[in-house]
C-alpha cells in the first residue's frame, strides 16, 4: 500500500513537470490525484487497525486454548 502511494506522489511529480499549455488540467489531475492519495491513506490505517485487531484476537484465543 505504501509503494501504491509513493507511485502517485511521484505521478504528481511528475504530471506538474510537463509543459505549461495544459496547467489547469494537470492541476483538476493533481487534486484528484492526492485526493485519491489520502483515500488510500485512510484505507492503509483502518487496514493497519484490522491486522492489530486480528494479531490481538489471535492472542487470546492462543491463550484461551492453553487454558484449555
């Protein structure tokens, strides 16, 4: 996830070093681009939340099975 974000940073980067006829469209571009950027950021970290919920359960169900 992290290397999908670092790809459209560098998309950006690259998509303002082109010619300046089409500023305004690379600009609706960009937006949508980090846009889309901070959507994936927000999906990384509620993924992130999920493993350490999962690692988490995982965790108690070892122990509840040493109980056992």
């Amino acid at each position: 996830m992290k290397y999908l974000i670092t790809l459209i940073f560098f998309t950006v980067i690259f998509a303002s070093c082109g010619s300046g006829d089409n500023t305004e469209a690379e600009s609706q571009v960009s937006e949508e681009l980090i846009e889309e950027t901070k959507t994936l950021e927000s999906e990384n970290e509620a993924l992130d939340e999920t493993v350490q919920n999962i690692k988490t359960s995982t965790e108690e169900l070892d122990k509840m099975l040493e109980e056992l």
